[in-house]
C-alpha cells in the first residue's frame, strides 16, 4: 500500500529551493564564492551552504569585504561563525585601499559604497566565477528586479535590462571569461521567513539582532548608536535606548529600531507587524536617492 507524500511547508520548500541553488552553482561553476558579513542573511546563507553539503564541507570560501566600520559584535561573531561551520574566510579590506590611496574618504564619512572596488578586485583575484550574495526581493526595489541568477560584465556591473528568464527554475549561468554571475539562494524570502528559518533551525545570531540598551541619538528620523565612527553631533542629545538592529551594515549608515524584543519569539512577532522594510527603516545609504541601490548595484556593489 503507497503511503500519500506529505507537502512540503512553505518555509521547508524555501529551504529546498536554496538548497538546489547551491547545489546547482557547485555543479556547475568552477570556482563560487559566498559573501559573508555575519548579519543574519549572510548566516543563513552559510548554514543552508552547511546543509546542502554535509556531511561534505562547504565547498567554496566566504568573503567578508569589511569596511572598518563594522560593529565589533559582528566582526567577533563573523570569525566564530565561519569557524564553526568549518568554512575557509577571507577578508578584503576597504581600510588597507584608504591607506595605500586606491580609495578616499567620503566627505559624508560613510563607507558602505566603498565597498565596491575591493569586492570586485577580490573577485577578479579569487577567479570566483560565481558569487553567493544574501539580497531579498523585499528588501528593496532593486534587489526586486534581480534574477535568482544575475550576469555581471566584465566590469562587474549589472545591467537590469539584461536578465534571463528562469522559467521552472531553471538557472543560466553561461558568461564569457571576465564576466561572472551574482546568485540569491534567498531571492524568494521574506525577512519574517528568515526569522522563521532561525526558530525553526536554531541558528545563532550577533547579539545586537536583539534588544540591548545602547546609547543613541535621533538623526534624520532614524536612531543612530553612538560610536567612535558616529559621535553626537553639536546640538544632538544623547539618549539611552533599548533598541535592536534590523539589518547590519556599515555603523555610519546603520540606524538602530526601538525594540524590547529579546528573543527570536519576540522579534517574530515584531517583524510580523511592521509595516515598513528593514532597509527602508534602518538604512541612511538607501535613503540617498529613489534610486541610490540600483545606482550601487550597476556599478558592481552587492
């Protein structure tokens, strides 16, 4: 007697489509490589790279490109999460490009866009002919125009008039030499269902994801940490806050969230009544223009 197949829930067939796209970029790519900041995408990303493998390792680096600016926590937490999952982490510095004049400061002292350059050397150094990245469709405008698999040139700029159908899920990853994919193993998730995917799998993350105090002052209608990078400017108080991030990034343009959520039960139930995205909420960077990621991403960002 056959015994029925039960369906798969929504947040295990997330999990089997990212699992394919790893699967298929290690089949079919000579040399990938997964960017890792140790924000919470990024983990996610490694821990379903872990899953797709095991009891294999991963089988391709991961690359942090770290401004400087990072928040310690992250940094810390970085290293103890590519160790714990046995995966070989490299890092390309922004502040090693200041120092020997290859980059200069920005006049408004954020760094997040100074990525670029070091990423796309770190490409073209490693020959990584594919590149795992963490962006969702509902983070952003942009990111919701990108494909599962998005071709770079071979200035590693993106054009949003040249994607590929993926019909079926069916993934194109032919590119002439120089030129190199961008793939989105979580193209299709939500921020809730991450936050799902972290209950459900007990995944760790930096503990500044969760509600602390901090201090932090109201700037541009976001809450902004003071830090070394950060400092209250003239005329600008200084408060103590219990707040969380949403999203972690550069410090100079990460805005905290006021938040008593101190668990993952919590910060579920918080997402789930949101009614604004985490970049939009928390992201100076976005906030540059309608179109400041798009602008980013065809120069070669993330």
């Amino acid at each position: 007697m056959s015994q029925a197949v039960r369906p798969l829930t929504e947040l295990q067939a997330l999990e089997s489509e990212s699992i394919h796209i790893f699967r298929e970029v290690a089949a079919t790519f000579a040399n990938p490589v997964l960017l890792f900041s140790g924000g919470k995408d990024s983990v996610v990303m490694l821990h379903l790279a872990a899953k797709a493998f095991w009891p294999a390792p991963v089988p391709f680096e991961v690359l942090h490109v770290d401004t400087g600016h990072n928040f310690d926590e992250v940094i810390t937490f970085r290293d103890e999460s590519a160790a714990f999952y046995g995966a070989r982490l490299k890092v390309a510095s922004v502040q090693d490009y200041i120092d020997d004049g290859r980059l200069t400061e920005r006049p408004d002292g954020t760094r997040n866009p100074l990525q670029t350059v070091p990423l796309l050397d770190a490409i073209t150094d490693g020959k990584h002919d594919a590149v795992f990245g963490g962006g969702r469709r509902d983070e952003e405008r942009a990111r919701a125009k990108e494909r599962v698999f998005s071709l770079r040139d071979s200035f590693g700029q993106w054009d949003p008039r040249n994607q590929r159908p993926e019909l079926w899920s069916l993934y194109n990853g032919r590119h002439l030499p120089g030129e190199h994919v961008r793939v989105f193993p979580l193209s299709n998730w939500t921020e809730l269902d991450v936050w799902d995917y972290i209950a459900a799998e007990k995944i760790n993350l930096p503990s500044i994801y969760y509600a602390h105090e901090r201090e932090v002052i109201s700037r541009d209608g976001m809450w902004v940490a003071v830090t070394r990078v950060t400092p209250a400017l003239d005329g600008e108080t200084v408060e103590l806050k219990s707040v969380r991030y949403r999203t972690v990034g550069d410090m100079s343009c990460t805005a905290a969230v006021l938040s008593d959520a101190t668990t993952v039960a919590d910060v579920i139930t918080e997402v789930g009544l949101s009614t604004i995205t985490e970049r939009g909420a928390t992201r100076a960077d976005d906030r540059l223009s309608e179109a400041a990621m798009e602008d980013r991403k065809r120069e070669g960002y993330f």
